[in-house]
C-alpha cells in the first residue's frame, strides 16, 4: 500500500503511539515513518509530550479529591439551577485538581538546597568560571552546536530549538563538573527575557519537577544518562510548554 505523509492524520498517530492500532496498520505506519523524516519528529515530540504529562499528571490520580471539590459534587444544589451530570461534574472537579497542583501544591521553595539547582543557577549567574565561551558568529550552525553537545557530554542529543516558543540561542558555555564538563545553552526571546537550559551527566535516576525562583519557573528534567535544569521568568504553564519543545530534541 502506498501511503504519503498527509494521509496520516494526528488522530491515527496517538494511536499508533498509544498501540490502539491493529498490528498491520501499525506495520503501515511503522513504515511509513522510517521513510519520512518528519513524520518520525512528529511522533517522537508526541512522544515527548505524553511523557511529560505523565510525568506532571500522573501522580494526581492517586491523590483524594479536596473536601472542598467533594462538597460541589455532591451536596444538594443551593439554587435552582441544575446540578451538573455527575461525569461532568467529576471531570470539573479534577480539572480544578489540576489548576490546584500545578498553581501551588506541586511548587516548593527548596532551590537553595538541591545542588542540581545550585550548580544550574551559579552558572545563569555568571558565578561559575567557564571553560568556554561561544557566542555570536562562533556558536556556528546548529549543527555544529548539537556536535559539540554530544562530544561534551557523551549524549546523542540536539541543540534544543526553541523558536517556536519565540527564544533564539545566544551563548553556549562549557563549565568544568565533578562528573565530566557541564553545558549551558542561554537564550533570548524579543523582549530580552533569558532562557537557560543547564545541561550534566546524571547524578541520579528519573526525576521530573518544577519549582519557582521569585519570578523564575526551574524545570528540572532527569534520566539515568542526562540531567536537564531550564530556568526562565515566566509563568509554570509557559514554562511546560517551552520544556517540552527542549525536551524533544534532548532525547529524553
């Protein structure tokens, strides 16, 4: 069967993705995405996004509903207005879950402490002395960038590009870690906002968090081989959205 990129609708992918396909469509696609580059970047930034709402999401199913919720869903309504059917009522109630975690539960102040943290901030600070310094017409090509990348931190990974969310990189600098060199990649949006992303082999397992700096959202991303800390002054829902596009080209 002969297949083009366009037939593959964004609907049938999640749920190749998702193994809701049967096995010879999804044998088509397989194939199919082996042949196109793009359809392969598009299924691994879906990739992406779905780890990291499972890693955002996922531990909120485990937790009881606030009282507070509970009452709305269940109480008598007060007025002479209808009450909500009760499925949509439950899905109100975990939406405002939802908000709940991510606006302040889910954020704690213990910045100065995790030296992931420490080490990430001293580098956005200008505290730590570099081994390198490229920027202007010396960062090259973004290639050229995703090549010295690899060769320092012995990761198959990319220079994320973050244009779409409206940053450009600016400054690339090579510190010197414990644990082999670390790598700062620093970006800037139009406004002059800068955007960090810390990169260093792991010191530990899996780990996804957000935690707040003052104004600035840190968005620690980890896995067994590389450990990620984004750091921005923007709101925690901005700064998912401008990790996960980092995320796609890290490999995570």
């Amino acid at each position: 069967m002969s297949m083009e990129p366009g037939l593959l609708s964004d609907e049938e992918m999640h749920a190749f993705i998702d193994g809701e396909v049967d096995p010879s469509r999804a044998a088509e696609i397989g194939a199919l995405i082996a042949r196109s580059p793009d359809l392969a970047h598009r299924v691994h930034r879906y990739r992406g996004d779905k780890a990291l709402l499972t890693s955002v999401y996922g531990p909120l199913a485990t937790q009881p509903l606030p009282e507070a919720i509970v009452r709305l869903c269940t109480e008598p309504p007060k007025s002479t207005m209808r009450r909500p059917p009760p499925r949509v009522a439950i899905s109100l109630a975990l939406a405002a879950l939802v908000v709940l975690s991510v606006a302040g539960l889910a954020l704690r102040e213990r910045t100065g402490s995790d030296p992931l943290i420490v080490a990430a901030v001293a580098a956005r600070s200008g505290e730590t002395s570099a081994v390198s310094d490229l920027e202007g017409a010396a960062l090259g090509t973004r290639e050229d960038q995703s090549a010295l990348l690899r060769r320092t931190l012995d990761q198959p990974i990319a220079t994320p590009d973050l244009r779409r969310a409206g940053f450009e990189l600016t400054r690339l600098t090579i510190y010197p870690e414990s644990n082999g060199e670390a790598v700062q990649l620093s970006y800037r949006d139009k406004g002059g906002r800068r955007f960090t992303v810390y990169l260093r082999r792991s010191a530990g397992g899996d780990r996804f968090e957000v935690v707040p700096r003052g104004a600035e959202r840190i968005c620690i991303w980890q896995n067994a081989d590389l450990s990620a800390v984004m750091v921005g002054e923007m709101s925690t829902s901005e700064m998912l959205r401008v990790a996960s596009l980092a995320y796609a080209d890290l490999s995570f």
